[in-house]
C-alpha cells in the first residue's frame, strides 16, 4: 500500500444517497473511522472522508482528485458491486464492506459481527486482482473465502 498511496492512506465511505440504511451507516462508519485518523498505516497518516456513489465516474474522480486508496461500500450498494470491482481491479483500490455476502459478491474483505465478536473475512482472490497482499499473521486470524 505504501508504494500505491500519496502523502496519506485514504478511506472513502461510499453509500447509496436516499437511502436511510446506507447513509446511517455511513455516519456510524465515518465516527468510527474518524476516531482513527491520528495513526499511521505503512508510515502514512490516515484520513476518512465519505460520498454518495455516483456511478464508476464519481469513483475515479474519488481517487484521482482526493486519493482515495480504500472503498467502504455501505448497505444498498450490491447490485453495484461488479461495476465497482472492475474499476477497483483496474485502479488497485481496496474494497471492503460489512457482510460475507459482499465478500462473496466480489469485495475483497469485510468486517462481520459472528456472535457478538468482530471477524475479519477475506476473499484472496479479488484482493490480489486489487493489487492486495494480506500478511501472514493477519490470514491466520481471518475467515477466508475462495
């Protein structure tokens, strides 16, 4: 990440404008990332921001004008997910959510809540289309999808 990122790793919440559910979790995920910012990934600062999806247009102007290094797709997003695969595969852009399901829909990793304990999902095969290597340590820990 440090050889792709620019003065600052940047996280872009993304949610579906108009809908409730995706625009209160972008709320819950901007506070909870935004208590973060004051740690450094791979040496560099980390910043949070968050925007309404837009289609593959509004992504690419995301990490071209703002650096955007990591989408966080919100609920309401999943039919979107082939189209932002295919981008974030050819940009190396990460791509997380918060369910197996969009893991398994093409997402290259999400946070789930297993019986009441936080787990970390991999799907190996599109992080690595997205230009991701994940640690060792870090597999060993995490549920992964093939």
């Amino acid at each position: 990440m440090a050889s792709r990122a620019g003065p600052r790793v940047v996280l872009a919440i993304i949610y579906k404008k108009g809908d409730a559910a995706s625009e209160g979790q972008a709320n819950d995920a901007i506070k909870a990332f935004r208590s973060l910012e004051g740690i450094k990934i791979v040496g560099l600062p980390f910043h949070v921001m968050s925007a309404a999806y837009a289609g593959s247009t509004g992504l690419e102007s995301l990490i071209d004008r703002d650096g955007a290094d990591a989408f966080f797709l919100c609920d309401g997003l999943k039919a979107d997910i082939p189209a932002i695969q295919q981008l974030c595969r050819r940009r190396k852009v990460i791509t997380a959510g918060s369910s197996e399901a969009e893991v398994r829909a093409g997402l290259s990793l999400a946070v789930v809540n297993d019986d009441s304990r936080l787990q970390l999902v991999l799907n190996l095969d599109e992080s690595r289309k997205q230009g991701v290597e994940f640690a060792s340590d870090l597999l060993r820990v995490a549920r992964v999808i093939k």
